[in-house]
C-alpha cells in the first residue's frame, strides 16, 4: 500500500513545486470532518495510480505560510500540480471519480 506523505511550510517546495509529474495535495486539518471523509478515497488513489502520481497532506492549522500563498480559504482543498506548476483545485469533499478524473486529465497514460 502506498504511504500519503505528510508535506510542511518548510517542504512544500522541494516535495511538490519541484516534484517531476503530477502531485495532489491534500489540505486538511484534523477537526475538519469532509477531510476524514475524503482521506480513504485519496489513499485508494495513491495506491491506484502509484507511480504516475504522488498524493501528499498539507495540515492547514500546522503550516499556514502554504496555505496563505495558495489562497486556500475552504477544506478540503485538493490541489494538483503538474511540473510545479498549479492545474487545479478542487474544493470540498469529491467523490473518488470526480477526483481521478482530475488527476487523470494531467497524467500521460
């Protein structure tokens, strides 16, 4: 089974911005009860498309330099960035097709 990492202010840059491929990110914060409800799914993805992409959590209580510079103001937010660079978000809980379709459409096959 594939490990989420957990990524910080501190980390963000060098495990995501810098990150070959396709990285989904995953804002969270433990009272938050749709960010419980969508970790399993994202677990399941990160097993699914192991290898084409990496699936990380950002705690938004614990790191907010990240979450200021990325204008996050809901969770969840997933965020994915393609080659460093921001392709989307998706903001609130999703189902688990809506958010491999997301990730799906930046990943070569």
């Amino acid at each position: 089974m594939t490990t989420i990492n957990d990524v910080t202010d501190e980390t963000f840059a060098s495990e995501v911005l810098d990150a070959p491929g396709v990285v989904l990110v995953d804002f969270w914060a433990s009272w938050c009860r749709p960010c419980t409800q969508v970790e399993p799914v994202l677990a399941e993805l990160a097993t699914e498309l192991e290898g084409r992409v990496r699936v990380v959590k950002l705690d938004a209580d614990e790191n907010p330099l990240t979450v200021q510079r990325f204008g996050i103001t809901s969770l969840p937010t997933l965020m994915i960035v393609a080659d460093g660079q921001v392709v989307t978000q998706l903001i609130g809980a999703r189902p688990k097709a809506a958010i491999r379709e997301a990730l799906t459409s930046h990943v070569a096959a």
